[in-house]
C-alpha cells in the first residue's frame, strides 16, 4: 500500500501485482545480440507483424534501437511463430479519475491489455481539486513510460 496527499487529501492505494505472461512469451523470443550497424541499446523480436493498413498478418523480425523501430524484415511464409506484434492502441477519450487510480497505476493496468498511450480529460479531478489536482495528474504520469495526453 502507498499513501499521498493531493489536494488537502489523503489517498491510500492498495497496488496489485501486474499479470506478467503477457511478457514472459515476448522475452523467449527477444534477441538481445548487437545488430550490426546498431547502437547498443538494441534487440530484435520475431513474432507474426499485424500491419493494420495493408491488412495482413505476415511472420517479421522487429529490429529495435533506442527505443525506436529501426526496421521490420519479412520472413518466409513456412516460419510457424506463435506471438503477434501489433500496434499498441491510443484511448482517444478516458477519464483516469474515474477508474479511481492514480495515472501511473492506470497506466500499469491498461498496457498489459494493449493500450499504451490516453488522451485524458482531467476535468473531474479539476472539479474538485482545481489546478493543483490536475498538476498531480499530469506529474503522476510522467512516472511511467506510458504516454498521457491531457487535455486543457
């Protein structure tokens, strides 16, 4: 459990365990060898790329660097890979406040499903706590790599 004060509050917040199978297939097929030419934060991923416009499900190998895609190889057909590699989902519109969690649980919660970035109308919390609530909001989320948009 944490504890914070926000606005002349004091909230107290049970924290779960964040499901980790989702990941636990990911690592076995990561490889973490330096590619040639690539920086040193660098790794592939094989799986079956979902490529939403052109509509077709083909097996690939992502090549990562500093965090960014750096390439995306087509593999032979007759290669069976039993993960997906799509893009992460954007919630156009959610009110974080409502989920009654704080940004960064928010966040740990809904990237195990797919989602990896909101853009989030804070005007509950700045109903009842003003500028200073939605400060904390905007603060909170820049805890995590997920990505907060918040609208003004």
């Amino acid at each position: 459990m944490i504890s914070f004060s926000v606005c002349q509050l004091t909230i107290t917040l049970k924290l779960f365990p964040t499901p980790i199978f989702l990941m636990d297939d990911v690592h076995k097929t990561i490889s973490h060898q330096h590619l040639p030419g690539a920086g040193v934060n660098s790794f592939s991923v094989k799986g079956n790329i979902v490529d939403i416009p052109m509509k077709k499900i083909y097996p690939g190998k992502v090549f990562i660097e500093d965090g960014k895609i750096r390439s995306i190889e087509k593999l032979s057909m007759d290669q069976k890979l039993s993960n997906f590699i799509l893009p992460g989902f954007i919630d156009a519109h959610v009110h974080i406040e409502s989920s009654m969690l704080v940004p960064s649980e928010f966040a740990r919660l809904a990237v195990v499903h797919g989602t990896v970035a909101t853009i989030s109308d804070p005007h509950e919390i700045a109903n009842v706590c003003g500028l200073q609530g939605v400060e904390f909001m905007i603060e909170n989320g820049k805890t995590v790599p997920f990505k907060f948009h918040f609208a003004q």
